[in-house]
C-alpha cells in the first residue's frame, strides 16, 4: 500500500493535522461546519457538556455531546479553498492511519452539516427565513481540480443551467452534486429547498458593483430566472457545492442550511442577523439530537 508522503499530509509534533491542529479521537462522527470561527462557540454553549477545544488560525474546533449523541462543530472560515482544507484533513482523521500514513481498508463516512448564512435569489424566500440546499452548483472550479464524476439527473440540470447562463464559455466549468437525503429527511419542516449556488467571492462573483465593472452584470437575472423541472436556484453564498462535491468523491454524508440574511431580488438586510442564526443553530442541534444519524 503506498505511504502518504510528509509533504503531502502534513502532521504536526502532538499527532494533529497541520491546519485544523486535530486529532483522531477529538472529532465526532457528525460534524458542523460553520465559516465564523466566533460561530463555534455559539454552536457549543448548547451543548450538555465539551470535552475538547481548540484553536489554529481561523480553525476552530469544539467537540462535545447533546443528550447521547457526540457532535464537534468546526470553523472553516470563508470560501471553498478552506473548505478543501477542512474536507481533507476531517477525512484523514478517520480514513488515513497517521501513523503508516496509510489510506484504511474499512472507510468511515462522516455526517457533516454546513450552518450558515445566504442571500436570497428568489422573491419568496424573505430574509430570516431557512434553506435547506437540495444541490451544491459550484461557480467556483474547486472540484475541477479532483477526478469526479455527475449523476445522470444532475448531469441534465447542469447542462441545462450551462445553456441558460453561458456562465461555461470562458468564466467557469461549473459542476453540481446533490445533498445526502439521509440528512435532508430531518430537515423538511420549516426549510424552503432548492439548489444553492456556491460563489469564489462576496463582491464580483456575487453580482455586486462598487468600483470595478462586471464580466457578468446580468448574473443576479440568469440564476434567478433558471428552472429545471421542478428545480430552481434559491439561494448562493460560498461554500455548499464544495462540501458537497468533496463529500461524494470520499463518501460523507452532507447538507448545507442556511439562515437567509439579505434577499438580492427585494435588496433587503436582515435587521438581526444574528437571531436568525442563533434559532438556526437551534433547529439543527435539537434534529441531529433526534436523529438516527
């Protein structure tokens, strides 16, 4: 079996993964991921009790138990390049040996959950209200760098997104993957559901104008307006179709929710953005507590 070299997985003095600084026994199977590292402890100050903390740069790990069930919430900061960071070195945890630096024969699958914030792409979804993302569509390029394959199903809603945006003729190769459906089943009620569009930036790349012209000033009308049977673009922020994407090509479980905080179509701001995370956070703690995950 080949040997993972130093370089290529990079392990610090204490055992640990060089940027989460984690090791095998202080990650839960059913992991949160938040982008704010002051998020964490939002997250865990629900908790029954914490057995581990830590910290290096912006990754923020905290694992503890609600109720029975074992949780670590983790902070991946913005965008999808941490998110390739973060999906990696989680997988490691449980599916490389670090001591052979060997991939394991028996992989374990993770349950990981994005908590998050979005900005709204349809009229209807209104601000302080909850996506549950049925679909990660990446503008991004970052799982163009993995070999990775599209479901049939998936395959025709690209294609018929590619020939709604032109988005594929220069800017990007965009790719989809659909979430975990043993996820989403607990997470129905009070979640609108439609695909979410994952951006490599907030300015640009999010359709917004302050002192640089736009490649695409249509970008808003062109996810707004697309349909595919029943599908529609509800929503984009910048990190689901990464999660997504990485967590099918190494077999985890994902599902990215997130607390609407500005609505693009009707250019309103959540006034308490907050709250609406804090009753977000809620929602999935008390339904991973329930869960059979």
């Amino acid at each position: 079996m080949n040997t993972i070299g130093a370089s290529e997985l990079i392990i610090n003095n204490r055992g640990a993964l060089y940027h989460i600084n984690t090791r095998p026994e202080e990650i839960a199977n059913t992991i949160i991921t938040v982008g704010d590292p002051d998020r964490v402890k939002e997250v865990s100050k629900h908790f029954d009790r914490i057995e581990f903390r830590n910290q290096h740069r912006e990754f923020v790990t905290h694992t503890g138990y609600v109720g029975k069930k074992r949780i670590s919430v983790v902070s991946t900061g913005i965008g999808p390049d941490n998110i390739d960071i973060v999906i990696n070195e989680l997988d490691a945890l449980v599916n490389i040996d670090l001591e052979t630096r060997t991939i394991k024969e028996k992989i374990t699958p993770l349950n990981i959950i994005r908590v998050g914030t979005s900005g709204s792409l349809q009229q209807g979804i209104p601000v302080d209200s909850f996506v549950a993302s049925t679909h990660g569509l990446g503008l991004d390029n970052l799982l163009n760098f993995y070999s990775h394959t599209t479901q049939v199903e998936d395959a025709q809603i690209l294609n018929a997104f590619n020939n709604h945006t032109q988005l594929n003729m220069g800017i990007s190769a965009p790719y989809i993957n659909a979430c975990s459906m043993a996820l989403m089943k607990d997470f129905v009620n009070n979640f609108h559901h439609g695909i979410t569009v994952t951006c490599p930036g907030f300015y640009g790349p999010q359709g917004r104008v302050l002192r640089m012209g736009l490649a695409q000033p249509k970008l808003i009308d062109k996810l707004t307006s697309f349909t595919f049977g029943q599908h529609t673009i509800i929503n984009f922020e910048m990190e689901t179709s990464a999660i997504y994407g990485m967590g099918k090509i190494l077999g985890h479980h994902c599902l990215s929710l997130s607390a609407i905080v500005a609505n693009r179509i009707s250019k309103e701001f959540s006034k308490d953005g907050n709250a609406a995370v804090e009753k977000l956070i809620l929602i999935t703690l008390e339904n991973i507590a329930a869960s059979q995950i």
